[in-house]
C-alpha cells in the first residue's frame, strides 16, 4: 500500500469509528466500570511500577477504574504530556484530585512541575483495534512515537482501552505504527500473541 493509500484508508476508519464509538459511548455510561471488570489480572500479577492512564476526551472509554485498580496493585500512576508536534510524550506523576492543565484539544495534564516517570504499562485510548495488536488513533503519532522510544529503552506493556464495537479485521499499519500488548473492551480482554506482532 502506498504513503497516500494508507493515509486515506486510515483517514476514512477513522471517521467511521469516530461515529461508531460516538453511538456507543452513549448507550454504554458504565463502559469503563466494565473494562475495568475485564482488565487481565495476570497484568496486575507481573509487578507493574509505573502505570501510565489517560484523562478522557471524545467519548474515549473511562480509564479511572483500571487506573484504581492499578494504583492498589502497588503501581505508581502517570498521566502523557505533549512537548512537541513531533515528539513523543512524556510521563508525569498523578495522583487522583491532583490539579490538572488544559493544553491543546481539551487535553488534560499534570503541571509541569510534577515529576518526570518512565511507564513499564501505558493506557492507550483508540478509535479502532484489529487482534493484531494494531490501533488506529486520531493521526498525530503520538503513541506510536511514544511506545517505540519507550521499547527501545526497555519492556513496556500497551494496552489498548476500547469500545467492542471498534474492532475491524485489520487496522491499515504502516512501518511507524506500534503493536498494542494487550487490548481490553467492555465485553473481553484480548492478549496478542507475538507472532501476530512480528
């Protein structure tokens, strides 16, 4: 598939995902309590220091239950600050009634001053997931800019949190685009198996 190929197939998943989880969110008021009922306790098991959630915008599933229970799980929460058009996020330190900093396109985050952490587990909200581990996400590349320097510094566990309804058979993936570990829905938790990330 071509540059221009792939943009367009992204740009019009995108749109129709955004309709659909846009419908969905709106039946579904408790679609973060019941992610948070299917998060995968092995995930809770493997010793997570530093767990990464989001603050919502955009119908985006409601990361405050898992990132409770992480939080009870020993783990350190943080929550992903812009420093640049094209680089990736950093992490800074939140806890919950923590002020918060509206930046661009709503987006919520920690003062400046908090401190600087490195997630070993990173929340990511998506407009649409394959079992692949493949995630489309607004068009910037944060998260995939993101998760590859945090690989490339060590392990690091993705999880994709979505609506079920925003599953499609394959996500169009160019070489840039990272793999998700793990994806949670409402109804299912989803672990992807390495040969489909290879």
């Amino acid at each position: 598939m071509t540059d221009d190929a792939l943009t367009d197939a992204k740009a019009q998943l995108r749109q129709e995902m955004r309709t659909r989880r846009a419908r969905e969110a709106r039946q579904m008021s408790k679609a973060g309590e019941a992610v948070a009922y299917r998060f995968p306790r092995a995930l809770m098991s493997q010793g997570v220091s530093v767990a990464a959630g989001y603050a919502p915008i955009n119908d985006e599933i409601e990361p405050g239950g898992v990132m409770s229970m992480l939080l009870h799980g020993g783990a350190q929460l943080a929550l992903p600050c812009m420093v640049g058009r094209d680089q990736p996020l950093v992490f800074r330190a939140f806890s919950f009634g923590d002020p918060l900093r509206k930046v661009g396109f709503g987006v919520l985050e920690p003062l400046e001053d908090a401190a600087e952490l490195r997630p070993d587990l990173v929340l990511a909200p998506l407009l649409a997931y394959d079992l692949f581990g493949g995630r489309l996400g607004y068009g910037g590349g944060y998260y995939d800019r993101t998760l590859a320097a945090l690989r490339a510094q060590g392990p690091v566990i993705a999880v994709g949190l979505a609506y079920e309804i925003n599953r499609v058979e394959r996500v169009p993936m160019g070489p840039a685009d990272q793999r998700l570990d793990w994806i949670v829905t409402e109804a299912a938790s989803y672990e992807v198996a390495q040969s489909a990330k290879d």
